[in-house]
C-alpha cells in the first residue's frame, strides 16, 4: 500500500476542509490511485462529487497522468476536474 498526497483543486477544493488529503492506494499506478479516490469520494463527498471523479485527471508537477501510468516516485498528485470556457 502506498499513501498519495492528493492536492485538490476545483469543485473538490471547495469539498473539502483543507487542500489536499491522503489516500491509500492498493496498486502501483493511477487507476488504483482513482479508484481510491472513488472510494474516498463515496464516504465523504456529494454525489455529484462522486460521478466527477471519473472524468477527472491526475497529474503531477509537470505532466498529465493517464490511468496506466505508475504512482510518482514523491508520492504527490494533483486531482484536477473538468475545466470549460470559451
């Protein structure tokens, strides 16, 4: 098991009591870290927190994570939701 630092940003910043929280994943990539997410989301999130989760990215300090790629090294990621405009 690994413990993400999970920085929030968005509708889910504004969630949460503070900007990041810790998630323990099951697994070594980012598909773990989202369902993790996921079932942190059912506990203590709204619902529509919940279903946003899934359209959601991850990253960290300098790139994208797609779901197969593997937790960093400093154990540091950012959630970030879907973003619109014009």
């Amino acid at each position: 098991m690994t413990v993400i630092e999970l920085q929030l940003f968005g509708a889910f910043r504004d969630a949460a009591p503070s900007p990041c929280i810790n998630v323990v994943v099951d697994g070594g990539d980012i598909a773990a870290l989202r369902a993790a997410v996921q079932s942190h989301a059912q506990a203590h999130w709204p619902p529509g927190l919940r279903a946003l989760v899934a359209r959601s990215a991850f990253a960290n300090e300098s790139t994208l994570l797609r779901d197969a790629d593997l937790l960093p090294d400093d154990a540091r990621v950012a959630l970030l939701p879907p973003v619109s405009g014009g």
